[in-house]
C-alpha cells in the first residue's frame, strides 16, 4: 500500500513539475538566488555583461526598489529566443506566436531589419524580444525612455512601431508601454557549448543599426539632411554585415539625389557597388531620376577614368 501511494506520489509531482515548465514565463531562461551583498547591478554584470541590464532585470521581475532585495530571494533572468522563419510564416503569425499580439508585427519587422514585411525569406532567423512594461512620468518622452533602456535615444523608433503610436508627442503620463528588449544573452550559457538561445552562424545586430533605421526612416518622411547625418552616424558607429554597409550607402545616394546633389549621390553609389558588386535597383521603387544617377554610377565604376 505504502508503494503504490508513494509511486501515486512520485506521478503527481511529476505532473506539478510538467506544468510548472509550460506556465514559466515564456523568456525566463533560469532563475538566480540572491546572495547577501549582491545587487541587481552586479547580477547584469554577471549574467549579461552589462550593469544597465539591472534595469530590464527589475522591469521584468516588478521589483519597484532593488534596496528592497533580501538574500534567498529569487528573480527570474530573461532571455531572448530566436524562430526561423518557415514556409507560410507571417510577421504577424510570429509575432501572435510568441508575444500574443498580432498587432506588434510592425516593430517585429524593425526589430529584425525586415526589408518587405510582406516577403520574409524562408530561413531567416527573427530575433524574438524579452518584453518589460514602463509606465511614462511627468517629464517623459520616447526618446528619454530609450536613452535609459537603450543607450540611444534614437531607439525611440523602435518603441513607436512597437506599442503602435502614430505621434509620440501626444502621450501623456501614464501610458503604459511595452519596451522590446533585444540583446539579453547569457554568457555563462554563451561560454558553455553555444547556448540554445544563440542561433548558429548568426552575427549580432550592428552597433550602427539603431541610425541607420532613423535615417532610412528620415528619408521616407522627407527629411533629408537628417537622414544624411543618420546614415553618415551609422556608418560611422559600425555595420557588421555587407547588406548593412550596402543599404546605408544606397540610402545616403537616395538623399543626396533628394537634395540635389548627384556627385555625392554618384559616390555614395560607388561605394555601395564596392559592398554589393551585384546591387540593382528596382524601377518600380525608386525614382528616374535616381536610376539615371545610378546607372551612371555603375557605368564610372566600371570605366574608372571615362566619365565626364
């Protein structure tokens, strides 16, 4: 008798244990015990490399105030996931999949550098965020809230798109944001065998990402000088990848044509064809007279020293 109930026993917390993985919160990539003389601070600079991080830290865990931590408490360390897109996959499906929000699509698609929202290529790997309320104060504006969260108060872009506000300089205190935190890595789990979270043969986001989207953004809402200095600041600050360098100096040519000066656009070009030997514009995207001065780009790059 004593047996069975023990077996009955062992089955049952065997379940408890079962749903206690599905019902965690869907970043948590482990928990960590507080220690005496430990701060929040010093945990992101053990887990994240980075003591800013106390800050998403306390976000996610709603801890209001870090002086209130005792030792033997425990907090839960978010971590980001990845999902590689598969044949029939929609920003919107991915983005209902993992943050139950269809709508957050958009800011799914910035996050990620997604060129045409409505094409995503198949294999692709999508940076999945953590996610971390904030409340707006007295005082408060999108590009403050990313300065403190992101080290960049340009970031206030990806904020917008995210919670889906069209002017944010019509919020008020009291709005309740969702911040996407994309760059919480482990790195005792990075050290130790590739962690899961890392997906293979994938660089990080570029330090230079954050404005050359503002100024890709600039360009389309017509403003151009600004675009320049973003794209300009982009390139300045680092972009890792080919496609990164080509499209900062494809848009740099696209302002320059903007603001009438094809010398610089004609530069620009040539530098992008240095990245890209192989880049082409699409008539339908862009403008004649933008095809004009890129095909006279192409032309100079390929008979240096024969062009009027």
């Amino acid at each position: 008798m004593r047996r069975k109930r023990s077996t009955i026993l062992r089955g049952i917390l065997t379940i408890v244990l079962l749903i206690s993985v599905f019902v965690a919160p869907s970043h948590g990539a482990g928990t960590h015990t507080i220690q005496r003389g430990e701060t929040l601070a010093k945990i992101a600079q053990t887990y994240y490399g980075d003591p800013r991080k106390a800050l998403v830290l306390m976000a996610f865990n709603h801890i209001k105030d870090s002086r209130t931590l005792v030792p033997g408490q425990a907090i839960v360390l978010p971590e980001i996931r990845f999902h590689r897109v598969q044949p029939g996959d929609t920003l919107a499906l991915i983005a209902k999949k993992y943050l139950n929000d269809a709508t957050k699509h958009r800011g799914l698609a910035h996050l990620n550098h997604v060129k045409d929202p409505r094409s995503l290529p198949q294999g692709m790997m999508m940076t999945i965020p953590v996610e971390i309320g904030y409340t707006l104060k007295k005082g408060d504006s999108l590009s403050s809230v990313a300065q403190e969260y992101y080290g960049d108060m340009h970031a206030y872009t990806l904020i917008a798109l995210y919670n889906n506000i069209p002017d944010p300089t019509t919020l008020e205190p009291g709005t309740h944001l969702t911040l996407p935190i994309p760059d919480l890595r482990i790195l005792r789990e990075r050290k130790e065998n590739q962690s899961s979270t890392q997906p293979p043969s994938e660089i990080p986001p570029s330090r230079g990402m954050p404005y050359l989207d503002s100024g890709v953004e600039g360009y389309f809402r017509g403003e151009y000088l600004e675009a320049v200095a973003d794209i300009q600041q982009a390139i300045s600050v680092g972009l890792e990848k080919r496609e990164e360098l080509s499209k900062a100096f494809r848009f740099l040519a696209y302002a320059y044509v903007a603001l009438d000066k094809p010398e610089r656009a004609k530069d620009s070009f040539r530098q992008a064809l240095e990245v890209d030997p192989t880049l082409e514009l699409d008539p339908v995207y862009v403008s004649p007279k933008i095809m004009e001065v890129f095909r006279e780009a192409k032309e100079g790059a390929a008979n240096p020293g024969h062009e009027d």
